[in-house]
C-alpha cells in the first residue's frame, strides 16, 4: 500500500468526541511520556526528527520551539487551523476526525515552550470543525487534559478557541495574530518575529495543524525514530489534498520522497476517463504548474527548490488535456484579488492588473506587449510584497512562463488572427 498513516491511523475508528475511545486508541500516551521528559530534551527530539512546517513554508520545527525556550515571560500557543487556499482540505479532516490528535500536539508543545495559554484559530467557514472543536475543549477541560494540574503535574495550559472572519489573508501568521487581538486581519512589518513579539506583544509559537499532528509520533518514536520515515531531504509524512481531474479524489497521507506520480495513478485512479495530463498544479492556488514529464519528481521540499517554491500545504490539482491553463491561472488571480488585504501597494494594486492582463489571454485579445508587462508584474509582486500572500500568489504564472511559455505564445498568434477576423469583417 503507497499510503504510509502517521496521523490518519485512528481515522473512522472512533467519532471524534469520545475521549474516552482515543484514550483506548493510544490517545494522550505521548503526553504522558513527555510530562516525564525535560523541555529541552523534548525539544531535542524534535530537533532529531528534522520535522518542518506542513503550513507551507517548510520552516524547521526546533527552531522555533528553541527560540521560545529562551526566552522569559508569558508565552502563547497558537495552532493555525485557518486553511482557506482552493485546493486544501487536509486540516478540516484532521480537526473532524482526530481533534484530541491535534490537542495533543499542541499540549506537547505548550509544555516544551513554558506556554500557559493557547489560541486554536478556525476558519470561519468550517462550521463542523468549530463545533465540534469547541465540545473536545470541554471534554478535555472537564476530564483534567485542560486547565491547571494536568494529568496531576504542575503543567497547566487553557485553550480558547477563534473563529475565523473569512479572511484567506489571516493564514498569514501576522495576519493571524491581528486578527486574534481583535484587529483587522492584515500582515505586519517584521521583524520583531512572532517568537519575539507575537499575540498581544507576547513571545508566541505559531504552528500549523498538521505541524502539531506529528508531534505526539515523535515523542513516541524517538526523534531518530521518526526521521527514518520520508527522505533524505524530508522526513516524516505528507497530507495530500488530491483534487482536480482524478477517479478518486481525497485526502491521502503517503511518506515524503512519494513521486507524485504515484499519488496520481495509483491512490487517486489517474485520470477521469483516461485524458492524457496536460499539467499539475502543486501546493494549491499559490504554487507551481508543472508539466507531465515533472511528475516523477518525489514530493519533497528540496525538489521543489527548482521552482523556488516549497511543496507548500499539500495540494496536487490535476487537469487533463480539456482545461484551459488562462482560465485557471485567471481563477487563481481573481481569489487572490478578493482576499488581498490591500496593505501593501504591489499587492493592492498588482493583482488588479494582473486580472486585467489574464482576461486578454482568455479573450484572445493579448498582445506581445502583454506577455512582457504579465512576466514583469509576476516578479515585482513575487519580491516586493509584505507577506506570504503576494509573494506566493504569482507562482502559477512565474511557473507557466517557464514551461509553457509556448502556449503563451500561441495565445497570442491565436489573439492576432482573431484581431485580423474582426478588421475583415468590419
């Protein structure tokens, strides 16, 4: 079987809400293990385990955790569950059928760091997650996982829950953390890094959902342990949102060093009545398209530096020969338009342009003189907005001008004929 289940092993095995079920599953006995452990020493596993964010950016876990541990004062936990990019649907999963999964990690985490006080922000929109989140914080309050004393130690850590406003921008971790002060949902200057200055000017750790999922197999594992899974240049599992074109779309969980080829063919059936590929997008609306003859390539962060992009949340969008590569690159634009928080001029005013330029591609009307203004304006967005948003939200353009400059090319032959037809005709 391709799949290899870290996090997804106690999925359907019991509903979600009995604490008591995911107790008889395992549950909370990494927990206990690191109650017995020193902070550094649990720090040091994490370290071993060379685990990086699964939020996109691909950020060494430790890093973050050591830096926390250095410093003095109140410190704050937040888990990022605000995952708003078409495409990803992994954390929804996660939250719906193992939350006491998530607590744990971040129970896990909160104890390595000295953080008392915690912050779980929901996208708005998962009304089922919400729901059923804010119950486990009572169950787990109520059976003694939450609160002062924990499990009879001196360990105490409370966990208020946030809902998100609808806001793709607050994935953002400063977006984020705005947001949760009760303030508009738009990204700061940095530094001061969250680590420094976070959540009401508090030292703040600020993970991903699936990030803390691996936490309670590392403590269980051994940090060594759980380095052996994946590949050299990553370790562990990856969630994969399979969408697009694909017999059997869902979510999967496979070891990194995975060809996505594999994800593709053999977990997700290949392609709906057989169309040949015509290319992928990794990652979600803010990463790379690829042609076929990439998709031997594992899934891993260190093959993806060829796109100067990460592997991102985990997405894999396939489309066959029938789609229009404008049409979805115009999409793309058009979301990250809307959700722009519009702090920032390149990004504020660059993706109206943007949109403006894709519209000629998909109304045949481009031009030489478009083609040169899209590649400028892609990169300029790329480099000089403020955050994560119009940094990433061009790479599906970056990346089609670098392997199918061709149909842009022929979009534009297309574009002259029809220019040519319509004087004609007048």
């Amino acid at each position: 079987m391709l799949e290899t289940k870290l996090l997804t092993e106690r999925f359907n095995h019991y509903d979600g809400l009995n604490i008591n079920h995911y107790i008889d599953l395992d549950g909370f006995n990494a927990l206990k293990k690191a109650l017995t452990m020193s902070p550094g020493d649990i720090v040091h596993e994490i370290e071993l385990s060379k685990l990086t964010g699964r939020g996109g950016a691909g950020f060494p876990t430790y890093i973050k955790m050591k830096s926390m541990l250095e410093t003095e004062g109140k410190k704050i936990l937040v888990c990022n569950a605000d995952e708003g990019e078409p495409g990803h649907f992994k954390d929804r999963y996660l939250l719906e059928k193992d939350p006491y999964l998530v607590l744990e990690g971040m129970l896990i985490s909160a104890y390595a760091i000295g953080a008392k006080q915690g912050y779980i922000y929901i996208r708005g929109e998962y009304d089922n997650a919400i729901k059923q989140f804010s119950k486990v914080i009572a169950i787990a309050e109520n059976k003694g996982y939450l609160g002062k004393r924990i499990l009879n130690t001196d360990f105490e850590f409370t966990l208020e829950l946030r809902r998100g406003a609808g806001a793709y921008v607050c994935g953002e971790e400063f977006a984020l953390m705005e947001s949760i002060e009760g303030k508009p949902g738009r990204t700061r200057v940095k530094p001061p890094y969250p680590t420094e200055k976070g959540v009401f000017n508090h030292p703040t750790l600020i993970n991903n959902v699936e990030t803390f999922c691996n936490l309670p197999s590392i403590i269980e594992r051994g940090g060594e342990g759980y380095a052996q899974i994946g590949s050299e240049y990553a370790t562990g599992t990856k969630l994969i949102c399979l969408s697009g074109h694909v017999k059997e779309k869902g979510l999967y969980e496979v070891a990194y060093g995975t060809p996505i080829i594999d994800v593709i063919n053999t977990l997700g059936g290949g392609t709906i009545n057989d169309i040949p590929i015509q290319m992928v997008q990794i990652g979600g609306a803010c990463g790379p398209i690829i042609p076929p003859e990439l998709l031997s390539m594992s899934i891993d962060n260190e093959a993806f530096e060829i796109f100067d992009a990460k592997m991102g949340a985990g997405a894999i969008i396939v489309m066959d020969e029938n789609d229009d590569m404008f049409e979805l690159i115009l999409r793309n634009m058009e979301f990250f338009l809307h959700e722009s928080c519009g702090k920032c001029a390149p990004c504020r005013e660059g993706h109206i342009q943007l949109v403006h330029l894709l519209k000629k591609f998909v109304n045949f009307t481009a031009t030489d003189k478009d083609f040169q203004s899209l590649r400028s304006l892609a990169e300029v967005i790329h480099t000089t907005t403020l955050c994560g948003l119009g940094q990433t939200s061009p790479t599906s353009i970056i990346s089609t001008l670098k392997y199918f400059e061709r149909m842009y090319h022929k979009r534009i032959q297309q574009s002259n004929k029809e220019a040519k037809h319509d004087r004609v005709t007048d």
